[in-house]
C-alpha cells in the first residue's frame, strides 16, 4: 500500500481493532435474544475499541494529541497534530447486529486534516486518503461520481432521532429533494456515508448535527476522490459547524442550493 509511515500506521490500527469489533459483533447476534440485550455489552465494545486505538496511536506516535468520542481530548506534546478517532460510527447499527458501521481515524496538523482512513471490518473495505495523495479503497484509486443529473442522482442523510433536534428541517430537505433525484438512503453510519460518495456508490451526501469524529476522516476521503465538501452554512467549514454537504463538481450547486433553500 502506498502512503507515508502516518498513513501505514493509521491503517494498520484501525485493521487491528476492526477484528476485535468484528469478534464482538459476532457476540451481539447471540445477545439480542436476551432479556437484558447486547446494549451495555456494545458500549463496553466502544470503549474498549476507543483504549486500544488509543493506545495503539501513542505507542506508535507518543508526541500526538487525541481526540475521541468516548473519552474526549488529551493534548499531546506536539501542539500541531493530533488524531480524531471515532472507534465505532453506526453504533445503533452494530448494537442492532445491522453490519453497516466503521472504524474512522483522521490526522490533523495544524488545523488541517491530512490523512483519513475509514475501515469497514464486515466487508473488508479500507477508505483511506492522504492530502495531495488521492483517495483509495484497499489497493484501487477512487473517485467521486460521473453523473451530472439530479434525476438519476443518489443521495445519502442521517435522520434526527430520539430528542435530537432538526427532524423538521431534514423533512423539509427531503421534500425539495426526493421529487428531483433518483433516492435517498439513510445507512446510519456518516463516515461510511462519505466514503460512499467517494467512492462513486452515492452522488451525495447531506447532515447536520455531526461532530468532528463523525466526519474527519470522511471529508478528506471525498476531496482527494475529486468531491466538493462544504458545511451547510454557507461560509463556514464542516468541522467548526457540525454539517456537511458532500458532492461531486457536476451536481454540487444543484444539490446545495436545495438544502440550503428555506421555504
């Protein structure tokens, strides 16, 4: 595999703590029977794949800061790099034993996302990127799609459940949207969304209320695949707004313009 050292270490990492989770997710098939279910099981999975990422990256890079979801900041030595690590992202689906969901690892250096790797342990699907590099799934270059038509163009979301906000919006999203494009999925895993649109399977992707570990990875993965990515406020980057549009070129304005369009 081409790359730099960072790119050799961030993949083989995530490759190592994929088996682990593949190994617990073969576990949650046996528990969704239970009365208790496999729910305090898979936060313990979480965590535990969160550690050894953790570990994994100091040992190899002790002077980088890390960032994660489950057990937050520690700043490193190196004020310029750190990593932003989402150890699980689909974790209702692993918990659900849906096998849709990924381990996502980016490295920032200074400000500035470098390197994404996005590994999908139930298909044995790597997605990774260097800046400047282009993007790739396991050995072979990717790219975004060559559609140009909205009508034959597939899409991909997250949906508001539980408390969360931004149900309303979406719906409205949806309204403009479903009735000029081929479909829209709703997978439930936003990294593995962005590598799709990488890698030509959708033609984008919107959602709003994502965190940094949701989407690092992924952003960089489209960009080098030749995507266009912008936070929903127009003006504003992804990773400080929480939102993202991804797209390739020839649909990107079309496709923007009804998620931004308020009625």
């Amino acid at each position: 595999m081409p790359g730099s050292a960072n790119l050799t270490v961030m993949v083989r990492t995530v490759r190592k703590v994929g088996r682990q989770l593949l190994r617990d997710f073969g576990e949650v098939e046996k528990l969704q029977v239970s009365v208790k279910g496999p729910g305090d099981f898979v936060s313990r999975a979480d965590r535990q794949a969160e550690q050894a990422l953790r570990e994994a990256l100091r040992e190899a890079r002790p002077t980088y800061g890390f960032v994660g979801e489950e057990g937050g900041e520690t700043r490193g030595e190196d004020p310029t790099r750190r990593w932003i690590v989402d150890p699980l992202d689909g974790t209702t689906n692993f918990l659900h034993g849906l096998p849709h969901w990924a381990v996502s690892v980016a490295l920032e250096h200074k400000g500035q996302i470098v390197a994404g790797v996005v590994h999908d342990p139930v298909k044995d699907e790597t997605f990774w990127a260097e800046k400047g590099e282009g993007a790739w799934l396991n050995e072979s270059r990717i790219r975004v799609s060559g559609r140009s038509r909205l009508s034959e163009a597939l899409f991909a979301t997250g949906i508001p459940f539980g408390a969360r906000d931004g149900l309303p919006q979406l719906l409205q999203d949806l309204a403009r949207l479903m009735p000029e494009c081929a479909g829209v999925r709703r997978m439930g895993s936003a990294a593995l969304d962005l590598a799709y649109v990488a890698a030509g399977r959708y033609e984008g992707f919107w959602e709003r209320a994502l965190l940094p570990w949701d989407m690092a990875a992924g952003l960089l993965i489209v960009q080098e695949a030749g995507g266009l990515v912008e936070a929903v406020a127009e003006g504003r980057k992804p990773l400080e707004d929480g939102s993202v549009i991804a797209a390739n070129a020839a649909l990107f304005d079309r496709f923007a313009r009804l998620v931004r369009r308020r009625d």
